[in-house]
C-alpha cells in the first residue's frame, strides 16, 4: 500500500512532466494523476489545494531540485563576512545544484524564464528574494561603506548568477568543456570556485583561507 507521501511525491512529479511539457493552462489534472497512477482525481485538491498550487510547488521543484525550505542561514555574532560569504554559497549551491537534475527541470524553469507566472512569483518571494536579502546583508559588511546600492544589488545578482548558470546550463557547459571534466562540477566543487572567486572580487581573498576552514 502506498503511503500518502509516495503518492503526493507521485504527483508532484507528474505534475512536473506534464507542466513542463504543456505548461499549466494545457495541463490537465486527469492526466497528471493518470501518470502517477492515481485513480481519485481529487487527491490533487487533497494534497495541494488546487491545480495552481500544485504548479507552484512544481515550478520550487524545477528552480531548486525539491519543495523543502531553505533556510537562510544565521551566524553567531563576530563571525567575518569572509566566512558567512563562503558558507552562503556553499549552502546556496549545494540547495540549487546538487544531483536532483531531470529534463523536465530545465523545461519548466525555460517555460517560467520566457513567461513567467504566479509560480514564479512565489519562487521569489518565498525562497529567491529572503537569500538575495541576506546575500546583500553579508556584501554589505564586506564592501566599503560609502558603496552604492546599485553595486551591492549588481554584486549580489554576480553571485547568484554564477550559481544559476550551473543550475540551469549543463548541457550547454558539458559541450564546451567535455562530459568527463563536467561530471567533476560537483555542488561541492563549484561552491569552493565561485566563493573563492567571489570573496577575491568583494576584495577578501586575503581572508579566503581561514574562511575555508570554517
């Protein structure tokens, strides 16, 4: 017998197929409990809610690999920008990078790119928007004080979009550099590039070590 959380995971991932390939006006809840093999067409509204929340948490799944919060990280006080820096991005990385790849991922987070929805705007509101707050809480300790908004919000989106690109260019990255020097891009392994390439350009490389022991 299967359990309710096998069955939710069952459709979430139907949902994602089906979305990604026919987006959500298309989409029909009959055909996503059909590939999850769900017979009760009202256990979308059971576990979801609704057709649209269900999309919402497809769209989370396809931006960063599952629906599980991030939380933003909080550091004891005295902690140096340098390792909040390092350990944000580990964290934002390891979340958004990681082994959850699938090729409805990258179809649904291109149909969201082109056309954004109300899937998106909750992506950003409830997981992008908080880290890209706290990002430029640390950028701030870290940059010269009479520094301009302008540049803590461009350093920020710097960032993140490095972490992005990987997300959401594999196929893309794996043709210019060769699958088997690809396969070694772990989450683990682009953290540690792009907080030593980051903290170098916010003008901490002289902390990196001790940041990277931490």
């Amino acid at each position: 017998m299967n359990s309710p959380d096998d069955t939710r995971s069952r459709l979430l991932e139907s949902a994602g197929q089906v979305f990604a390939d026919k987006g959500f006006e298309t989409a029909t809840v009959r055909e996503i409990c059909r590939g999850a093999e769900v017979h009760n067409i009202a256990a979308i509204n059971y576990y979801f809610g609704d057709k649209e929340n269900l999309y919402q948490q497809a769209v989370r799944v396809a931006f960063k690999g599952s629906v599980e919060p991030m939380e933003v990280p909080q550091w004891p006080e005295g902690t140096s920008p340098a390792v909040k820096l390092r350990q944000f991005i580990r964290g934002f990385a390891t979340e958004l990078i990681g082994d959850q790849r699938k090729p409805w991922h990258f179809q649904l987070m291109s149909r969201e790119l082109a056309q954004p929805t109300s899937g998106c705007v909750a992506f950003v509101r409830d997981f992008a928007r908080p880290h890209f707050e706290a990002l430029k809480s640390i950028l701030r300790e870290a940059l010269p004080e009479d520094v301009s908004g302008e540049r803590v919000n461009l350093t920020a989106l710097s960032i993140i979009g490095q972490v992005i690109h990987h997300r959401c260019a594999r196929t893309i990255i794996v043709q210019m550099v060769g699958d088997e020097e690809a396969r070694g891009y772990t989450a683990e392994r682009l953290a540690e590039h792009i907080a030593d390439f980051s903290l170098a350009a916010v003008g901490l490389a002289g902390a990196n070590e001790s940041a990277k022991r931490r």
